[in-house]
C-alpha cells in the first residue's frame, strides 16, 4: 500500500539495520517518509523536529497529497512565521506504525507482497522516537535547535527529551500529557472497538479486498472528534441551529448542524487514514505513561537534563486539561530542568494548537528566539 | 416483540383513544407498561411519578425481569427510603418508545404482526409524558403529589410542570437540563451512527431475523457511558491500572481495567434493550428545547404555575453540569415560581443521582416532606 509512493512523497527512506521496539520484537526494513522546510546550515545546528499528533503527518507545512489542504501546521511554519524556513531546518516526518508513508500496519512484510494488517507489532511512543533518531542520523544531525509537538506531538517531544537528553537543545510541549488518562483510554477504546465491529474490518485483512472499514473509522473518528473541542466552542459554533431545513425533520437524517459536522468529520477521515493504523496509534498513546517507564517518578524522566522546556495548554482544552501539563511542569522544576509554562486562553478546546491562536504562535517564537541569546 | 409479555410485567394497559404526536402523526393502541409500589390513599392524593432516564425503565423499585438485578432506583425507593411506599402510591411507566413492555419500534404495529422498526414515529419527551399522563388518568389520579426524575427524568418532569401545571404539586429536576447542547447532541449522533453502520442493523428491519445490530449498540453505550462518568471518578476507580496481567500485553486486548469495564457495559446494555428504541430515545432527548416550545424564552414554560420545584445538580456532572440546572432556577425564579436549588459535591459525575448519594436523598426526603406543612 505505502510501498507503492501513491502519495508522490517527497522524501522517504528505508532505515538502515533494526529496530528493537519496547514490546521486545524487532522490526527490519523500517521506512520513514518524511518532509522538509528550509535548509540545513554549515554545523547543522538549525534544525528543528516537528512531531505530529495522532492522525496528522508529515506534510506539517505543505498541501496534503490526498486531500490537497494546506499543510496542518502551516499557521506555524512558514516563512515569517513563528517557525520558519528561512532560518531553521524543519523536519516532519510521519511516525512509525502510521499510513502515510512510513511503515505501518499497511505496509508490506520485508522481503513480501503481503501487508502486516494485525501482524504489525504494538508499538510506544518511544519506539516512534527511536525512528525519528535514525532519521535524524541519516540526515547528519547530531542535536536539534529543538523539537516541538502538539497532543501526541507532544508526548513524542516528551519522550525526545527523556530518551535522547542530548540531542535536544529545546523542548516545546503543546496541549499535551505525560501520561493517558483513564478518560483518554476510554474515549480510544470506543474507536477501536467501532473499528472491530465493523465486519469489514476482517481481523485487520481488508487491504486486498480494496474494501476497508470505513464506517467503523467514521464512528471512531466522530467520537475522538468531540474530545477535540471544547463545549462552549461546540455551542458557539453550533448550538442547536438546524441545517438548511428550518424545522425539525422527525426523522434521522441530520437535522442539526453539529449532526451533519461530525458525519462529515467522520466521511472525510476516512480517506486518509487506514483503521489499522488508528488502531495501532491510539494504542501506542494509551500506553504511554513516561514517569512508568522511569520508576513511577516522572522527575527521573528528566534528570540531569539541560535542554530548556516550554509547556503550554489551553484553558478549554479538556482531552489534555492544563492539570495535566501542571504535572509535567512539577516533574521539570524537581528535575532542576529550565522550564518556562503558559496557560493560553483559547475557546476551542484541544484542537486550539492547530488553529489560528496568536498567542500561541508568539510563545512559540518566542521561546525559541530566546535561545539565541 | 413487546406484545408477548416476555418480561413477565405485572402491569400493563393499552391507553384508550389516539395519541397525537409533536411530529404530527397520531398513535394509537399504545401499551404501556408500568410498576406500582404502595397503595393510592382514598383522595388519590399520595402519588408520585417517577420518570425514568434514557435507557432505564419501570423497574425502578423491582428486580429488573431481564438481568435479575435490583431496580435502577432502589437506593431511593423504599421502605424507611426518601420514597417511601408505605407512605406514598409510586408509579414509573416504561417511557413511549423504549422497549420494556411500552410501545415502541419494536411492538407490532395495531392490527399486525409487524414491528413497526423505523416506521414509527419520531416521539418527543412531551409525547412521553402525554402518555403518562394517560395512565394517569386510567389509574384515577388527578394531581400528583410529586413528579421526579433525574436525567432525562428530569425533562419529563421539566415537562409535566409544563404541560400539565394543574397536575403536579412538586416537581424534582435532577441532574437534568431544559435543552440538550450541541455537545450532548454530538455523542447521541455518534451512538445512532454506530448502530446505523452495523450492517446487522438492516435500517432497522432486524427483529425477524432475531440477529440485532448488538455490535453497534455495544459500542454506543460505550461511548455515552464514558459521559457518564466524572474524569477524576474514573481516575480514582480505575486509573491506568491494567487487568489481571501485570504487564501490557502489546496487543488489542483489554489490558487497562477501563476498557474492560467499557466492554462488559457495552455487552451487558444489548442484552437488555432494543437498538431502534435508542434511536428514538436518544432522538426524542436532542430534539428536547423547552425554551423553544414557549416562544424561545424558558421562563414562559412556567408562567402562572403553583408546583413547588426542587432542582438539584451534580459538581461533577459534565453531561449536564450544574450551569444546566441554574438555567432551569433563573427561569422558574423568572417565573415567579418556589424553587429550592442545590448543588451536591460527588465524584461520580452524572451517574451520582443513580448511586449512593446520602445528601441526594437527605435532600428528597427533605422536600417531600416539607410538602406536609
């Protein structure tokens, strides 16, 4: 499916050697597609890794080859931008176990013609990172200006700074968490198991039939979508305001904007994102839990750190609440790691990092302006 | 399906006459089953309605016929309870569309042996209480001393102080709201979608083949359960802690105890409710605006009325948080009505009004019997 360069990819690699994952298997042949914005100076000391949430890619600031929208993050990057390219290399590259280039469920076994489907092993966030290292040592870069991630961008920025301490100068944390909660694993296990109960999904062996599962993918994503924004912005944009119709249609077409919204939310996932992969990437966010992998202390995630820290949450956001990013924060300060926090006021819930929020995008450049000094 | 009696009701009439319907349709031959518990004194003064949530029914106070278990409401109903049957006659009625003994779309069409599946009507919560109020008089009871009802209990006795002002002397609204909020509306839509994508649901036309859309149902419920549930409850119950496993298993099981608590809710809710009815039920609540019914201003669903209200909300409730319940107390005060308000402080978010909840019921007692003076 990915080997095919459908997606008329830009960059793509196929990673040297193995990789020994956190679940103890090892994967071989692994590739990575990937984007890039702006040039690598002399001492490669200009780079700067975007690490992209859940069912994002790596066309963070580019037009996406199958719905042919501006990039995710192309509020954030670009040129006079906060993050730009005129002075910074800026990497993205799509994590391990997604769809979109690099390998994942979908993706041939070395050496066949046959897709992993449920064959593909479970993977962590660590072991998304551990792909991004290679990638960064086939680049030739040594340590990044920083790397920065919104949601589960942000946890792989986590786990950057924890499992390579060395190698990031500085680390931005945007609407983010240290570990899923009981709610977050809740709200992903509805969409899993909508993604199973659709027949179609065929124990993950839909990919030859050509007939995926998409309406258990359209369910998944309806629900995730809510957790994405807040009530009051939902009320704001919504309400109870009816479609076209002026009346109540007594029936179940969608009679209520916010009805037809997430249908369509649901409609237009579908085509760029493969089930399997959803099922492999929530998994991989419900497990993470960064202080576990330190001896329960999260503070030991970050010990002897010298890379400098900026947090960020958003007041509305309720996926990954403020409360959530306080914990980091707390984890950072008793790490003695230089960590600057910032609760932003922003109407529309988690999903507020991928809109337009000015002050966001100030804090951003900010913090990374003031590593110049 | 209904008509059979398979669930043993103890009572249960078929109303007289027709039922005209908000949707414009009229009704007729509707069943209703229903639960007494105590005897109505000589001037029919004692009784209370108790209007049940979504997907609970009549058995408020009795074994449930289907799964054995105790009545939803039996912390609250009984003998030295704050309902107490031996002082009061306590009636719940299986609401019109759900599929405990009432009519709904899974009872034969008048005249047949053909369910009428999506044939039946779209209902509203004021067509519910239309019914009950025809069991009422059937049973001879003028004026209520009390209707209760939490959740979309809440909007039926929301209704009934609307509709019937002459007929309720008291009125408890908890854990409720007068209108469901975009965000309300978006986790029923993707509940409905849910079952409509799960090919067994055949539009609806499933009774036959005895083979129901239970996946979709399933996961439905899981996702409307999660609203039920506080953040900081499920955290507290259940956290990340894993299942009898203690290490992840790096597959799709339930490995955190959340998602088999979710799984086993979602299996146990098919085993006892019909798809179609929660179609209806869930349609029947987003379709619920009171404010809208009386010319956009909720104050007017109250005008003149002499029903004493009590209102009561939950700190943690986040499906109709306790701003919900301050809007139906700015109305009725607008409204010139007596209304008592409390806020309770539970962790168990909206289900608290169904648990052990002391100051919940210190509370009832209290306002029933501050009736007696």
């Amino acid at each position: 499916m990915n080997n095919d360069r459908r997606f008329g990819l830009k960059r793509h690699i196929t990673l040297p050697g193995e990789l020994a994952l956190d679940g103890g298997s090892l994967l071989t042949g692994i590739e990575i597609a990937y984007e890039t914005y702006g040039h690598l100076n002399a001492d490669a000391s200009n780079a700067i890794l975007i690490c992209h949430p859940l069912t994002a890619d790596q066309f963070a600031a580019s037009d996406h080859p199958i719905t042919g929208k501006p990039g995710w993050w192309s509020r954030m990057i670009g040129k006079g931008k906060p993050i730009d390219p005129e002075r910074y290399c800026i990497i993205c590259s799509n994590v391990l176990g997604s769809c979109l280039g690099s390998t994942g469920p979908s993706s041939f076994m070395p050496g066949t013609e046959t897709p992993y489907a449920m064959n593909f092993p479970v993977i962590t966030i660590r072991d998304m990172v551990r792909a991004q290292a290679k990638l960064l040592d086939y680049l030739g870069i040594r340590q990044l200006k920083a790397v920065i991630g919104g949601s589960m961008g942000g946890m792989q920025a986590l786990e950057w700074a924890s499992t390579y301490p060395d190698r990031v100068k500085s680390v931005v944390i945007i609407a983010s968490t240290a570990r899923h909660s009981a709610q977050n694993i809740a709200f992903h296990e509805v969409g899993r198991q909508a993604i199973m109960a659709d027949p179609k999904w065929r124990q993950g062996n839909y990919y030859e039939e050509k007939d995926p599962p998409v309406a258990g993918l359209a369910v998944a994503r309806m629900a995730a979508h809510i957790t994405y924004l807040s009530e009051s912005g939902l009320t704001a944009r919504f309400g109870r305001r009816l479609q076209s119709r002026q009346e109540k249609s007594f029936g179940f077409d969608a009679d209520f904007q916010i009805e037809s919204y997430l249908r369509h939310q649901g409609i237009r996932f579908v085509e760029r994102f493969d089930a399997n992969s959803y099922l492999y990437i929530t998994r991989a966010t419900d497990y993470f839990d960064l202080a576990e992998e330190h001896g329960g202390k999260l503070a030991n995630a970050f010990r002897g750190t010298k890379s400098r820290f900026c947090v960020i949450s958003f007041d509305s956001d309720w996926l990954y609440p403020t409360s959530e990013s306080r914990v980091i924060v707390h984890a950072l300060n008793a790490a003695g790691a230089a960590v600057s926090f910032m609760e932003l006021s922003n109407p529309n819930g988690h999903d507020s990092f991928l809109l337009d929020a000015p002050d966001l995008h100030r804090t951003v450049h900010g913090f990374l302006e003031g590593d110049r000094a």
